[in-house]
C-alpha cells in the first residue's frame, strides 16, 4: 500500500526512520565542521565563530585572530594596573580592577605619555594617542590544547621617554607560531616613570621616589604570573627580552629584590644597566629643579601640588631643565638599593641563563658626533679619560681617525657604551656559572622608521643600507617581521630574521638557542669570549672587537 502525500495522507513508520538517520547524519557533520573550525582550546578559554574569548582574573575580553587560519589569538588592550591617574599619579601601580561583561581586546590601550617626534630616521613615532591612563599589554598565543608554552614578555625601548609596546614592528605572531606566547606591554615614562622628589619619597611607606616605570614592568609580570596559564603560557618559563632603554630596564629588574621569582631567562639588546650613579644617584637633585620650573613660586610643593600639574606644561620643562640628559632609573633604596653595577660585580644579581648583544653601528645617529673636535683636543681628552692607552687607542681606533678626531671619539664612546658594556654583563654572568650567549649584529639591513604606519622616505647619502648595522636595525629580525613596511628586503634579510627568531624562541623554550637544524652557537665565556656575528651566514669569533674592547676595560 503507497502513502498519498498529495493528499496530506501520514507517511510510513519507515519514512520517518529514513528522516531521522538523515537528521542524525547532518547533525554529526556540523559537529565535525564546528570542530575543525574551532580547535579545543584549554578550560579557560573559548572561540567563537566571529572571535577568541579569554577569561582573566579581571574578567572576560574578546580578541581576534592575528592568522586567517585561526590558529594565534591575539588579545590587545589588557589592563595590568589601574590608570595611574589623579592621585595614583607618581605612586606604585595598583592590581587592574575587574570589569563587568566582555571586554573588547581587539585594540591596543593609548600609548604613555610623551613627546610627538618628527626625527628624520628610524625613531620617528609621528602623532599617536598618548594618555597618563597607558598601563596595557598585548598577547599573541597559539589556540591549542596545549598547555604550558614557554612565555617572553618585551619591554620596548625609546631612552625611557618615548615608544609603546603595540607598535606593529613587535607584532608577535610570527613568534606564537613558533610555539611561544607573546606579551609586549606599555609603561610609564620620562618624569611620569622616573621623576624622584623629596615631597615623593616623603609620602612613600618605603621613603622612594622615582622608578616607577620599573614598578610598571614588574606589575605586568605580576599580572603573567596571575592570568597567562589560561592563554595557554606557563608562568614558570618566563623570558623578558628588551632592546635599548627595555634591555637596561631588564638588567637592572635582575638586581631588584622584587623581581624574585617573576622570570626566569633574560635577553639584553643593546644596552646595559652599568651607570656609576655618581652624581645625584637619588635623582631628587634633578627632580627638584625640574618641578622649581613648574612651581617656582611654591617654596616646599607637595605631592598633591604635583599632582594638579598639567602633563603638556611637565613636557616643556623637561625640554627646559635637561632632566632626561641624565639616567632615568635612579637607586631610589626600594626597587634598586644599590647601583646595579654593584650588585653585579658582587655577584648578588639573579643568576638565570641569558642571551646579549649589540649591533656594529650603534652610535649612528644616536650619540652626538663632536664635529668641531681638534687633533690637540682630541689628544687630551683620551690622555685625561684613558691614561697611558693613548697610542694603543689611536692606533686601535686610525680609521675612525682618518674621517676626523671627532669621529674616532665618537667611536670609543659607542663602543665603551654598548659593546664593552653588554660583554661586560656577559662577563659578570658567566662568572655566576650560569649558560651564557653573546651575540654581534654586523648584518646590515635597511633604514626606515619604525613606528609610523605611512612609512617616510629615508634619505640617507649612501641608499637604505648606508646606515650600518644601526641601533634598533635588530628589532624586524627578532619579531621576524620583515617585510613591512615595504623597502629593500632580500633574501638574506629574510635568512637571517628566521635564524633570529628561532634562536630566540629556542632560548625561551630551554635556555638554550641552539637546535638541530641552526648554525651551532656556542656558549660565551670570560677566558674565549666566544661571539656569535649574526650575518648571513653567521661567523663564531673570539670576541668581538677584543682588542679594542680590551682596551677599554682596562678601567673596569
């Protein structure tokens, strides 16, 4: 007998059988695409079909997919700390408070603030927003059940005085992918980071003042410890890594009491911690003037005084009192009770495995160049500054020498401030016993700013590479984010950003950059100085530079 569906007549026990496999099928399927479309992710963490969801401490935020294929989350704009703002300006940083609802994670926080920059090279910022209200951090990471990724935590440069830590130069997705979790984070600069004033030390529990961009760091390495397992990192396998002012911030956290036990390998890029501190350690003698330009008719201010000061009329008197000519990082007895140079040559410094280095051109554009320099001159500065090296000096330094007296000056200043002094740091390392790995950046890449999204020309005399290996040159091979903007890369750009990259990543992963598949790097010690030129390809010497670094330490 045949159902007459035409009519409205029931169907058979076994159409509604048929119906229902049918049902169960398409259901098994979308099943299996939703899995294939969204991998598991670990308990604390969910997507979407639109975007990543993450559950912090503070409450959940949602981010976006850094990859097409949806395979690193990116979250921008964390809160680390409460906005030091009002009257949490020049105090400690506070726990970031909890907020109700998802937060939007897919745009970073303002950047500190700071002066606008129009340089004519590669420190160039442009105009960005900037607000005392800065303390973020971004994270990239893998969207995998895999738990306990190895997690490097950047601090970017900028003299402590300007840049931000959501420039697309640090993007770290590239780094995700290769297996490790990615924070890079704002902090406090210039006198709102470093300013040291009697009425500022007065009012603290601890009688300091000043370092509070170092307090900064340190609370976004609280906040790792507190929320970066439900990323998927593992908050015993930290690495801080910085370049220039955030290298000499992460030498100096090695010597702070309160860094104990908030990471656990460091990286150096192209500067130290190893001020003498002999003038005006404290930093209140240079705080002092700077707020007199502010307050001159307020005899004794006060830290509310200070408080009420607009941020644009402090920029201007920094200009005004050459506050940032000196350190900024001051021995304030709380986060550094001594000079660090101390703590090193004693010993007492955090012993963890490290990675350092420098690039070969440092000082371009960097440091001043003495044009007006005599030979007679000349003479009697290296007499007075090097007694008895003179000749060895000039003989060391004849074709610097050759350009102009200026120039070899110049010259002995770069490399006593960067590359004696990271040789220094590996030194004092090595001599702790712990796994040590010095490096010397000679590959040349090309020149462009590195924080403006519409990329000016560079006008250099010589073309894009007639820079050198210049300061900060190293930042696109480490984020192995080559490539943008769009100047002259090669393939051996691209070479040497994918050796980089790894050889970072590895040391995160183990303490040790070398693998299998790289050019061997050998570990540095005091007695052969072992270096690796990061080139293409790369070359293991004894020693970058030693004869003229020898001769500069002689007064260490």
């Amino acid at each position: 007998m045949h159902s007459d569906t035409s009519k409205g007549t029931p169907q058979p026990i076994a159409y509604w059988q048929r119906r229902l496999a049918q049902l169960l099928c398409l259901l098994c399927v979308a099943a299996y695409l939703s899995s294939c479309d969204h991998p598991s992710t670990d308990s604390a963490t969910e997507t979407t079909m639109h975007a990543p969801i993450i559950e912090t401490e503070q409450g959940r935020a949602e981010g976006y997919w850094a990859k097409s294929q949806q395979t690193i989350r990116a979250f921008k704009g964390l809160p680390f700390a409460r906005p030091p703002v009002g009257h949490l300006r020049w105090r400690p940083p506070e726990p970031a408070q909890p907020w109700a609802g998802v937060r939007d994670a897919t745009q970073p926080g303002a950047a500190c603030w700071q002066a606008y920059s129009d340089d004519a090279f590669v420190w160039t910022r442009g105009e960005f927003p900037r607000s005392e209200d800065c303390l973020y951090l971004n994270v990239w990471a893998q969207d995998t059940a895999e738990p306990k990724r190895p997690v490097m935590v950047w601090f970017h440069g900028g003299a402590h005085t300007g840049g931000f830590g959501h420039v697309d130069l640090f993007d770290g997705t590239a780094l995700a992918e290769l297996g490790v979790v990615v924070v890079t984070i704002n902090y406090r600069l210039g006198p709102w980071g470093f300013l040291a004033h009697p009425a500022l030390a007065a009012e603290s529990e601890h009688n300091a003042a000043g370092n509070y961009g170092l307090m900064d760091k340190l609370a976004a390495l609280h906040w790792v410890q507190s929320n970066i397992a439900k990323f998927g990192g593992d908050p015993e396998n930290v690495t801080i890594f910085g370049q220039s002012a955030g290298s000499s911030s992460v030498c100096a956290l090695l010597t702070s009491p309160l860094s104990s036990g908030l990471f656990h390998k460091v990286i150096g890029q192209s500067a130290a911690c190893f001020n003498n501190f002999s003038y005006d350690a404290n930093g209140q003698e240079r705080g002092r003037e700077l707020i007199n330009r502010l307050l001159p008719e307020t005899e004794s201010p006060t830290a509310d005084d200070l408080r009420r000061l607009d941020n644009q009329d402090i920029l201007g008197a920094v200009g005004a009192s050459g506050w940032a000519l000196s350190s900024r990082i001051v021995v304030d007895g709380y986060v550094l009770p001594e000079p660090p140079v101390q703590t090193f040559r004693e010993g007492r410094q955090l012993h963890l495995p490290t990675v350092l280095g420098s690039t070969a051109n440092e000082g371009f554009m960097l440091f001043p160049v003495n044009n007006a320099l005599s030979a007679n001159a000349f003479d009697d500065w290296l007499a007075q500054r090097y007694p008895g090296r003179s000749d060895a000096l000039k003989a060391a330094y004849a074709e610097a020498l050759t350009r102009s007296p200026g120039a070899a000056q110049h010259a002995i200043f770069t490399d006593e401030f960067m590359a004696l002094s990271m040789r220094s740091w590996a030194g004092f390392n090595d001599a702790a016993e712990m796994p040590t790995y010095l490096y010397f950046m000679t590959h040349v890449p090309p020149a462009y700013p590195i924080y403006l999204d519409d990329q000016p020309e560079i006008s250099l005399p010589g073309g894009p590479r007639s820079a050198g290996a210049y300061h900060s040159g190293d930042l696109a091979f480490v984020f192995n984010n080559i490539g943008q903007p769009s100047v002259a890369w090669t393939s051996a750009d691209a070479t040497l950003a994918n050796l980089m990259s790894r050889y970072w990543t590895n040391f995160a992963k183990t303490g040790d950059p070398n693998d299998s598949d790289l050019p061997d790097w050998p570990r540095y010690t005091r007695t052969d100085q072992t270096t690796l030129e990061l080139n293409v390809p790369p070359v293991i010497l004894e020693g970058a530079r030693r004869e003229k670094l020898d001769l500069l330490e002689e007064d260490e």
